[in-house]
C-alpha cells in the first residue's frame, strides 16, 4: 500500500531490480497476491527495463497454473524451474485443477513440480512430450494411476519423482532412462514389483524411495551396486538380508516405520561392512541389541534406533 501512494519514478527507487526479481519469482505465481501483481504489472509496463527483469529469472513458484501466469511465463526466456503447487490448509488433501502448460514454456524447462494438482493421462502425455530438455520431473500427490511412455522422450532426466500417488508397478520401460540418478515412487499402491528387474540396467542410479509393500526387500534392489542412498521407509520389512552388503558404496539407509506390526527385530553383521554409512535409520522397530561390529562403520555419524527395545 505505501509504495502505491508512491509516484512511480520513485516505486522504482525504492526497491532494485534484483528485488524486483526475487519479488517476482516468489509472488508471481501466487493467486491471493492480486494487489501485489497489478502494482508489479503497473511499474513493470511503464519501465524500460522489464525485458531484462523478465529475462533474469530462472525459478518460479506458484500456487496455480493460471492464464495470467501463463502469459508472463511467455516472456521469460531464461525460465528454467517451475514449481506447481496450491495454496492449502493443513488437513486439506483436496487435488486442484490446473490449466495445460503450452508447450513453449515446456521446451525451456529444466526442472517441473507438479503438486497436489489433478493430471489427466493427456496432460501428463502432453508435458512429457514437449519437455525434452528435463532433467528433474516431480509429479507429487496427483492421483495418478500411470505414467505414459513418452517418460522415454526424457533422455537427459535425471531426478524422477511420483510419490503419493496410485501406481501399481513400475514399468519396464523406465530402463530407457539411462541417465536416472534418483528413483522416488515411495507411497503409492505397488504391490507387484517385477518391474525393479529393470533398475539394474541404469547405471547412473544413486538414490532410490520405494514404498513396495513387501515383507521383504525386493532381489532387485540389492544389486544396485552404485547406491548411495536407499529409503524402504514405512514398509512391512522383517528382515534385513546378507545380500545388503553388496551396496558396497551406501551412505545412507533408513527403515523407519510408525505403528507397523511388522518389524525389524536384528541388524545383521553383513550392514557393518558398508564402510561408506553415514547414516542409518531403524526407527520403531524392535532391535534389542547392537552388533559390536557397527563401530567398524568410521563414517558414521548418525544412527537413530529411537523406538526400539
């Protein structure tokens, strides 16, 4: 309201344009901000140099994917992130429509969120299709059911999150995407996990969040050899298997669960010859003792057993 009352000569004056920036990349997008945006659209319009403040930005944050965002989005040529996610309350587990992102936002991104937003199948095959250049996607709580086979489009994908949704496997033809360096499909409804056999074929792969729903760690998994980090959190997991020292370079590990009749009840000596560990979570199960080769482990710095016996 006091920069309104401003003329704007001094509107510009009070605030630098890397403020303006930062201003935009974080309100921009923001649907309650109407105020803020018809002063920015104000000053904006009226200056000189609104082409190299557009230009300048490289993330936004938004609450929804309107007509208006969309328009702003045009002009800039150096976007590289986009975050998609609504305005809720706590306990509101609604999912929000959201307009189509045309495609030539789409070919210059780098990274998309993509939260608690509805996602019909064409919407999805329609970013999947046009945004050739991503190398972070993350589509989180949209109710999904599949992801479409233009995922293999993404050559140069690297991050690849879908958690909380309604997948049921993971297909195989996710072994298309060589460059993958992190797997997140924890939370959703996979009960058959024949698809992991694919895993093995991506090299790159450091990071894995599964949500398998299996009493046991799937064969799979424990011939990832190159992971770093790998989170079998909230599982039914009872048994922790020899073959885990074949992640030779693990850092970290985490198995924590909250009111799961089914729990861990031992660590195996074959985890203390994982020299890498950083850290190791086994958060409320039921482990009665610490095997007295875990200070083997040197580069340890956090082993939380909270909630155990």
């Amino acid at each position: 309201r006091k920069l309104e009352m401003q003329n704007e000569a001094r509107v510009v004056e009070v605030l630098p344009k890397a403020i303006w920036t930062m201003i935009f990349e974080y309100v921009l997008g923001d649907k309650y901000g109407d105020g803020v945006q018809a002063l920015m659209d104000k000053i904006i319009v009226c200056k000189a140099w609104r082409d190299e403040i557009y230009g300048s930005i490289k993330v936004i944050h938004a609450h929804d994917v309107t007509l208006r965002l969309m328009n702003k989005l045009e002009l800039m040529e150096n976007l590289q992130s986009l975050h998609i996610s609504p305005y809720t309350l706590p306990g509101d587990l609604r999912l929000y429509k959201s307009k189509c992102i045309p495609e030539k936002i789409l070919t210059r991104l780098l990274e998309l969120t993509l939260h608690r937003t509805v996602l019909p199948l064409e919407d999805c095959s329609h970013i999947l299709s046009h945004g050739i250049h991503l190398k972070k996607l993350c589509f989180s709580s949209c109710g999904m059911k599949e992801l479409g086979q233009q995922i293999t489009i993404l050559e140069d994908l690297e991050d690849l999150n879908f958690c909380r949704n309604q997948l049921e496997q993971i297909p195989d033809y996710f072994s298309s995407l060589t460059k993958l360096h992190t797997l997140d499909c924890s939370f959703n409804s996979i009960t058959n996990t024949s698809g992991l056999k694919f895993l093995t074929n991506l090299t790159q792969l450091t990071g894995v969040h599964t949500f398998p729903n299996s009493s046991i760690i799937p064969t799979e998994i424990l011939f990832l050899t190159r992971l770093r980090n790998l989170h079998l959190d909230h599982n039914s997991i009872e048994v922790i298997p020899p073959e885990i020292s074949n992640l030779t370079h693990l850092q970290l590990l985490t198995f924590y669960v909250y009111n799961n009749d089914r729990v861990i009840k031992e660590i195996p000596t074959e985890l203390c010859k994982l020299h890498d560990l950083k850290m190791i979570d086994l958060m409320g199960h039921m482990i009665r003792h610490i095997p007295v080769q875990l200070v083997q482990l040197s580069n340890l710095t956090k082993l939380n057993l909270n909630r155990n016996q």
